[in-house]
C-alpha cells in the first residue's frame, strides 16, 4: 500500500514538474510577444506621424524597398492584432497551467498527508 502511494506522489510531482516547464515556456513567449508589440506599436505611432505622400521603405533580406504608406500602417496594424491575438493565447494557456499546477499540488499534499499517517501508524505499531 505505501509503495502505491509514494509511485503516485513520484508521477504526480513529476507531471507538476513538466507543467511548470511548459508555463516557463509560455511565459518566454509571451515576453517575447510583448517587445513585438511594443515595437510595432511604436512603429505604428511613427507611420501616423508621417504625410501620406512620405516615402516608406521596408526592408526584404539585404535589400529596401519603396512601400506605400498606407499600405505600411495596414500591415503594421494587421502584425499589432495577429500578436494580440497570440497574447491572449498564451494568456489563456498560462492560465490552464495554472489550474492544473494547484490541481497536482493538492494531489500531492493530499499523498504526503496519506502517507505521514502511514508512518504514525506503523512507529504506533512499533
């Protein structure tokens, strides 16, 4: 019995373990997801400064090329919802893991509870 026990306490740490590297995961991602949107913002606030006969350049591989700037701001906006969009997919991940982190955690507290009484009743046996 306290054998079954202790390989559920093992395999529950061990999923907890797993869940919180993914959440480490997540959580790098969503940071990274933040400078972009920073930095599209920004770059969104500067193209709305700019005249629309303004030339725009973005730049393909080594080489800029002359874009409209209408067409830019479109583009930077479309980026600024598609990365908002991953935010809140990563916001609604995290939060899954979270709930499964304190779901395993009181499986385990409940294991660890499970078994101190083990060891009271056999030292009481003893």
């Amino acid at each position: 019995m306290n054998e079954a026990i202790q390989k559920k306490f093992q395999q529950e740490v061990e999923r907890l373990k797993g869940l919180q590297k993914d959440s480490q995961k997540i959580i790098q991602s969503r940071q990274q997801l933040d400078a972009q949107l920073n930095e599209n913002t920004l770059v969104l606030e500067e193209l709305q400064k700019l005249e629309s006969d303004a030339n725009v350049f973005k730049l393909i591989g080594p080489v800029l090329v002359k874009q409209d700037t209408e067409e830019a701001k479109q583009n930077v906006q479309k980026r600024i919802e598609y990365i908002q969009g991953e935010l809140k997919h990563c916001d609604t991940t995290l939060k899954d893991l979270n709930e499964k982190q304190e779901s395993h955690k009181e499986s385990i507290g409940k294991l660890q509870q499970q078994m101190q009484q083990m060891q009271v009743k056999a030292a009481m046996k003893a």
